[in-house]
C-alpha cells in the first residue's frame, strides 16, 4: 500500500515539479549557447531568469510540502485519506519520502544546469576536464574523503528532514480542536517555537560530545571528524523518531478535520 500511496504523491507533485526542472535546463541551454557570444544583454537576462528559476525552486518544494500535507490530510480530503485501509505512519511516510525525492532531483537539475552553462567546446579542453575529474576522484577514495562525504550528506538529509516534519507537526497542531478559530497563528507559532527548542537541545547535546572529545584530548584527524558527523547524525535522528511519533499521535488521537 505504501508504494500506491507514493505512486499516487508523485504523480500528483510532478505536475508541478517537473515543468520547472524543463524551464531551469532550457534557460541553462540558452546561456550556454550565448556564454561566448557578444550579446550580453541577453546572456545577462538569461542569468537573471536562471537565478529568479533556482529561487523559486527553492520556495516551490517548500510551499508544495505543505499543501500536500495540510490539502491531504488536514482539509476535506481527510476524510477519504483516513478512510484508506493504511496506517497513518505509511501515509505520513509516503509524503515524506516523496519530498525528499524532489529535493534530491532538485539538486541534480541543478548540477546539470551548471554543467551545461560551464560544458566545454573542444575535445581538448573535454579531455582535460576528464583529467581534472579523474584525479579528484581518485584521491576521494585514496583519502577516505568519501566517508565524510557520504556522511555529511546523511547529515544533510538529517537536518533536512528535522525541517520537514516540523512542518508536519506545526500544521497538525494548528488543526486541534481547541484552536479551530487560530489554526494559522497556532501553526506558525508552533514552528517556530518548535524550531527554538530543537536548534537548542541540538546545540547543548553538541557542546556535552564536544567537551567529553576534547576531554580525551586526543590529536585532531579525519577518523575524528568522521565520528563527529555520525554522532550528530545520531542525535538527529532520534529528534526525527520523536518528532515523527509526535505526528502520528496526533493525526491518530487528535485530529480535528471540521
């Protein structure tokens, strides 16, 4: 059922994803072939387009991850989503992953636009690139680099997801019973208060590991930064195993969808 549940979500979301990953790639195209050319004016505004595109973005996934949450499971068509023989945990899961996707493709259209601005004319200078790209490879692996790599980008998506399902749980607040006439106020209060709480439990569990390391006094090296990243990534994902159960209990026990 959690795969119907996210065919369902992308096919809903990519209506309006995917027309602006076209839009973004387009205008990369047209900066590309007007890079080396004397017409500024139109290499200029292309740019503009380029970077207005890449912002609105940005916004996009944001605004869309909370109308399809709050459309989905907080307005009329509630009724039919708590109807589904699923378990709310799959269902706030499927939109959750859904977004996650669109963010990751997200960077990807936009690594593709830089490669395409910055793609190179000649078969020697493609060569070269090709070069400069080997050897960067090579020494990711040569300096177990791509640990740190990897685990930062876990820790990314970590930081990322605290984000998401703060939103999931402002919007779920706003819609208790006792706060029908101030559901909005009661949301934005809610995440922000919320936000207030975890950037400071997360900044004091993050001073007590750093003491406790420093402590040890032990030499500074990759292995350290390493169990740094993992150690945060942890904490991290406790916060979103709370904040996740906290969604849960009340879309299940609390909702209101009058």
């Amino acid at each position: 059922m959690l795969g119907k549940l996210l065919k369902y979500e992308l096919k809903s979301t990519s209506r309006t994803f995917i027309p602006m990953y076209v839009a973004i790639l387009l205008v990369s195209v047209i900066n590309r072939v007007f890079i080396n050319t004397e017409m500024f004016k139109i290499n200029g505004i292309a740019l503009m387009v380029l970077g207005a595109l890449f912002v609105a973005l940005g916004v996009l996934t944001i605004v869309v991850t909370i109308q399809r949450f709050r459309k989905n499971l907080l307005e009329d068509e509630g009724y039919l989503m708590f109807t589904l023989p699923v378990s709310i945990k799959k269902i706030i899961l499927s939109k959750y992953l859904v977004t996650i996707m669109w963010t990751f493709l997200s960077g990807i259209v936009a690594i593709l636009s830089f490669a395409i601005i910055m793609s190179i004319d000649s078969a020697q200078g493609f060569k070269e690139y090709l070069d400069v790209f080997k050897v960067a490879w090579e020494s990711l692996f040569t300096n177990d680099i791509w640990i740190i790599v990897i685990s930062s980008a876990i820790n990314f998506i970590s930081v990322y997801s605290i984000f998401i399902f703060s939103v999931y749980i402002s919007l779920s607040m706003g819609q208790l019973p006792k706060f029908n006439k101030h559901r909005n106020i009661v949301a934005l209060i809610t995440f922000f208060v919320l936000n207030t709480i975890i950037s400071n439990v997360l900044y004091s569990a993050k001073d007590l590991i750093f003491k406790i390391v420093s402590s040890y006094k032990v030499e500074y090296s990759i292995g350290h930064m390493i169990t740094s990243i993992n150690i945060n990534t942890a904490i991290y994902l406790l916060v979103i195993i709370i904040l996740f159960s906290l969604i849960n209990y009340i879309l299940n026990r609390k909702l209101n969808l009058e």
